[in-house]
C-alpha cells in the first residue's frame, strides 16, 4: 500500500461567500419527502450520459410511502417530478437508489408488505420523455423482515471521449440484518434481471452491499465489527466498532473473492495526517492521526471510473473514518471522538493483485478547547463534527469528472457548539486525479441561506451525484441534494461550484498525450 503522506499539501481556501455568489438558487424538486426519503443506501441524483439529472426518492402519499423519479434537461432550472411511480404492489417503498447508462435509468428499493420485505429494481429506457414508462422487476430476494439498504450501479458503453466495449450490466445490492447477508445480483444486458444471491454472510456484517460494476467485474464494500476485519493493534478495544470490507467478482457475480479490510490489519495501515491541539494553557502541540478509529456508519457508493491518460479502470471508493491520536503529545480525549470524522478517497487499479492507495479527503485537523480554530485557517477544527445526534456519519460522497483529473469530496459539518445549527455543506477537491485533495470551498449558513436554503437542522441529509458537471466556460460544479429531516417536507437540489476550472487542465493533459505520441513515433 502506498502511503497518503506524499500526498498532503496546503489547501486552497474559498470563501462562502464567494463561492455562493457562482452557485445557483436551490430548486425544489419535490415537497412529499418522509424522513427516509434520501440516503438510505445507494445515490439519489445522478447525471444522464447525455448530461440531463434523474433522482429518485420516497415520499408520503394515500396513507403510503411511494416512489418518486424526478428529471430535469435544463442543468437543474426546472425539475418535471412524475406521480408516484406505480410499482405494480400496494406495499410501501423504502431505500431509493438511482443510477443511469446509455440504456435507460434504473432504480433499486425495497418493497414492505405485511412485514415482509423483498428487494426490487425499476427500469424506464426514457426517463427524459414527457410519458416516461417504468417497467418494475419481480422480487429479486426473498421475502425476509430485514431485507434493508438498496444499492445499484450500471455499467457504461462508452466513457467521455473514449469508446468503451464492455457489456451493459447492471449491480444491485441489498442485506439481510438478521442473518449478516448481502445479496447481490447483476443483469447482463440492462433489460433483463436476475435474482439475487448471497456473495457473503456473516453475523459481523452491519450494512448493505455498496456495488459498482464494469462489464463482467463487480466490486463491493460493506461494513463489519469482525475482528479479523479489524486492526489488531489498536489501542483499547475494537468492540463495536465498524471498519469497511470488500470483495469482489470477475465472471458477473458467479464467484466472489474472500473479504479483505480496506485499509488493513495494522493502525499503520491506514491514512495519516496532520494534527494540531490548542490546549487550555495555551500551548499548541502539533502532531499527527490515523484514520484507524472506525468507521462513522456511512457507507457510500463506489465507482469505477477511467483515467485520461491510458484509459486504464480505477475502482475508487468513499469511507468515514475517525481518528486515532498518532503523537503521545496529543490529548487523545478530544481527538478520539467517534464524532469526529475524516473523509478518506481508496483508489486502486481494477487489475488483480493492485494496490490501494488511501488519501484523506480533508484538511489537517485542529483540536482547541473552545472547539473553534482561531491559528490557521488551512486546519478543519476538530471542534466540528460530522456525525448528527443520531450517529449519522458526515455523509462522505465522491464525485469525478470525465475525462479529467479532478475529483471531489462532498460532506456535511455540524457546529460542536450548538449541534441544531451551525450547518455547512463542504467540498473538497483534486486535481490530479484524487492523489491530493488541496482546494477546499464551504457553504456556510449564511452562503446556504443567500441560495434560498434556511437555517438546516442536525438531521440535514445531502445526497451528491457521481458525475460532476462543467459548464461551457470550464467551471465545476456537483450536484447536491438536501433535504432538511424534521424541518420541511421539501427536497431542493442544489448546484455548487468547485472553484476549479477544468480547460487548462485539460489542455495540459491533451499536450501531454500529443508529447506522448510524437515520441512513441519518433525513430529509434
């Protein structure tokens, strides 16, 4: 495993305010939303091949919970969100989950009926149509009370500029809390859809399968409190404590590889930082964390995405991490938060025997008594936390850009103060493919609420589409959706801007692979 050290620089810093003077007013795209009605497994909102958004959610209608798609062709301006979705059943549906290709869009949930659950897929081959038409699977689980989760994720024909000759298959996932099963099934031509089956169980295994396909290849992460799992060498104990696992499978599902921990076996294993403690005598000791304290409970969605350069398959993936002091100097007690979350970015290449590469996907870290960073502005205060009065994690979520190397980290701060209030939205960004993540904007509650979002509370949940968008100028944005849990019924999408413009980026790579060519052609 290479280490992220190499990889930590100096951050850039967007203000607020400057950056909510390029985002666009939030957009409401649907006002039925029940409590769950985002983020329950899988993505919500994603952008089209042909760069239009689809999102699916689950809201309250005729004493039910009921399955909503809503589109937009505009970049978000307008959204056309369709009656609930008639899934053939008078159950109620849980756990949305969205994904798209060239084929069509497809749509994992649950379906609950007298208590029992099954996991389904929805399908439509035109989900932009004025009469969209959806055509919904049988039960590809048995009908089990803990069927829960629902993640799907399909494979593309094409990528960016860049043909791309695998199958259209499609991964769908779900687990059994009761027995520790993940379920997954994989259709081999985005039409048609298999059952399900177990490609792991285990008693330690506390969350849904998030999958990714590319062709025949599907990747998978859960989460687990296994102590095999686990570091062994952690100081104190690792009971209850969640840590991210995965498996995968080269022949569509048919076999899967034995589980192995993201990040290791050792504390050494995982992602490194820099740290920062003011204490109350007002001395500053500078130090450093792992990442190696457990996972905060979120598990995102994976991907498989395409470099630019050689067109090689990176399997990327998103985990929540809390920290574990590394310097005795630090007082691990206001460290060592279960609350306070690093974001770490795993990438390795799809070819077997690769190796991970993992990079945190924050800043260096401060630690004062007041819970407030008054030293350097390049630090996240510790004294923010990540994870809401539930436990929630801090919602990592990664997102790329096609055909360049910038990627990005979207997640969710709360105030250490007053947990109610205080809300951020915060993403950071790569450049160079996600080897360092150094530019860093944040909506604070003035900037969310100059785009017509107000004050959030603690049960604020975002969901962040994979694709990132740029306009014709050359800006990034990432899609966002927020929904304020407790507060209002309404779900708003929102578009913010990374403050990164990807033309010279682009420009350089061209010359790059021009320079690249010119000498493989040169005489020898």
């Amino acid at each position: 495993m290479k280490t992220a050290a190499q990889y930590l620089t100096c951050a850039t810093i967007a203000l607020a305010s400057c950056a909510a003077s390029a985002a666009e007013p939030a957009r409401s795209i649907g006002n039925v939303a029940d409590p769950d009605s985002i983020g329950g497994g899988g993505r919500n909102i994603m952008r089209t091949a042909e760069g239009a958004l689809v999102s699916s959610f689950t809201g309250s209608s005729q004493g039910k919970t009921q399955l909503y798609f809503s589109s937009s062709n505009d970049g978000g301006k307008t959204w056309y969100t369709v009656k609930p979705i008639d899934v053939g059943r008078s159950s109620d549906v849980l756990y949305p989950s969205i994904d798209s290709n060239f084929v069509g869009a497809y749509l994992g949930y649950v379906d609950e009926s007298d208590g029992r659950r099954t996991g389904r897929v929805l399908y439509s081959r035109n989900p932009l149509a004025k009469d969209k038409q959806f055509v919904a699977s049988e039960a590809l689980t048995p009908a089990l009370a803990g069927i829960e989760g629902s993640f799907i994720a399909a494979s593309r024909t094409g990528w960016g500029n860049k043909p791309n000759r695998v199958p259209n298959t499609v991964a769908y996932g779900w687990s059994d809390r009761a027995k520790g099963d993940l379920y997954v099934g994989v259709s081999p031509d985005g039409v048609s859809f298999p059952k399900a089956a177990v490609a792991y169980s285990s008693p330690h295994v506390k969350s849904a399968p998030a999958v990714t396909v590319h062709g025949d290849y599907v990747f998978l992460t859960f989460l687990t409190d296994d102590p095999a799992l686990s570091p062994g060498d952690l100081n104190g104990s690792v009971k209850g404590k969640l840590y991210p696992a995965w498996i995968e499978s080269r022949d569509q599902g048919r076999s899967w590889s034995k589980p192995v921990p993201m990040f290791g076996r050792s504390v050494k294993d995982f992602p490194k930082l820099s740290a920062a403690q003011a204490r109350a005598d007002g001395l500053t000791v500078k130090g450093s964390v792992y990442a190696a304290g457990g996972s905060g409970g979120w598990l995102t969605q994976n991907l498989v995405w395409m470099t630019t350069t050689g067109g090689e398959e990176i399997i990327f993936s998103m985990n929540s991490m809390s920290p574990v002091a590394a310097t005795e100097a630090l007082e691990s007690a206001s460290i060592e938060d279960p609350q306070n979350l690093i974001g770490v970015v795993s990438f390795r290449k799809m070819k077997p025997g690769s190796e991970w590469t993992h990079v945190p996907a924050n800043l260096d870290l401060f630690s004062s008594p007041e819970g407030r960073n008054q030293l350097d502005r390049r630090l996240s205060p510790f004294g923010i936390r990540l994870a809401d009065a539930s436990g929630r994690g801090g919602q990592h979520q990664y997102s790329a850009l096609v055909d360049t190397p910038i990627r990005a980290t979207t997640y969710v701060e709360r105030g250490s103060d007053d947990p109610a209030s205080d809300i951020s939205i915060v993403v950071v960004s790569s450049v160079d493919t996600g080897k360092s993540f150094d530019h860093f904007v944040k909506f604070d509650e003035p900037a969310l609420r100059s785009l017509g979002l107000p004050d959030l509370g603690d049960e604020v949940r975002i969901d962040v589409s994979q694709c990132l968008f740029e306009d014709r100028d050359g800006q990034v944005y990432v899609d966002v959706l927020v929904h304020d849990v407790g507060r209002s019924n309404d779900i708003r999408y929102l578009k913010l801007p990374l403050g990164v413009n990807a033309q010279p980026l682009r420009a350089k790579e061209q010359r790059a692979l021009a320079a690249a060519a010119t000498a493989a052609a040169a005489p020898r």
